[in-house]
C-alpha cells in the first residue's frame, strides 16, 4: 500500500507541475464553425475560407445530430451512430499587450483522433478520447494587427 502511496503522490506532484495556475482563464466555448465530412488538410490554415461553415457553441457532439443507421460502420458499439471527420474553427484576436503572456488552451475531452492546429502549425494529436489535455499556444499566435 506505500507504493501506491507514493507513487500516486508523485503523479499528483508532476501534474501540478507541468500545469501551474493560472492567473486568467476565459471560456473559449462560443463562436466556433464546424463542417462534417471535411478531408482537406488546407483546412487546418489560417487563410482557409470557412465562410460557409456552421457557426455553433461547444461543447458540441455532431455525432447524436446523426439519425441512427443499423448499417453503420460503427454497429451497435459505437451506437449505430455515422462516424467520419468533423472540423472546428475559431478566430480570436489577441491585443499586442498579450504578448507577455503564456497562453494555453485546455480541453476536457475530445471523442478521439483529434488534431490540433493554430495558424497552420499542428500542436499535437490524440489517438485516444475522453480525456483533458492542454496545449501551448504562445509560440504561434499572432497579436494586434499581424
């Protein structure tokens, strides 16, 4: 029983560590476009016309907005539901007062299979779902009029 003690005291310790508190935490959960069925990896820049895109607010599922289908590739497993490829989009503006910032985004759980983007720089990739992860955004962002 020590073991587990202090090994998941370790587990604590490096978690605190590798994710310090912030000073400032917004939602970013409104205004994002989402496309279904999207396989273009032009979409992950930032000069990608997304105009025609849905314009929706996360969390989001688009998975259950599908009807049921008995033939579908992921059976009664993956609850009959369609799978496939769905992009989200955000553009925000950061002011050049930002720049002295670390800025991170957070997200509490993605299905799986997610890949990250900003401004056409991939931060990472997930394989499996459910699951937080943190990415740091600082090193790509653009500020004031760039």
């Amino acid at each position: 029983m020590k073991k587990i003690t202090s090994l998941l005291g370790l587990m604590i310790a490096l978690f605190s560590i590798t994710y310090p508190q912030s000073t400032n935490i917004e939602k970013f959960n409104s205004d994002w476009k989402f496309i279904l069925n999207r396989d273009d990896a032009a979409a992950a820049t930032s000069s990608f016309d997304d105009a025609s895109w849905r314009k929706l607010h996360l969390p989001h599922d688009w998975s259950i907005e599908l009807p049921f289908d008995s033939t579908s590739p992921t059976g009664n497993g993956g609850g009959a539901l369609r799978g496939g490829v769905g992009w989200y989009r955000k553009v925000f503006n950061l002011t050049v007062a930002d720049q002295s910032k670390n800025i991170f985004i957070d997200f509490d759980g993605v299905y799986r299979n997610s890949e990250v983007f900003i401004n056409g720089h991939l931060l990472g990739k997930r394989p499996n779902g459910y699951i937080s992860f943190r990415y740091d955004l600082t090193p790509y962002l653009h500020f004031g009029a760039e």
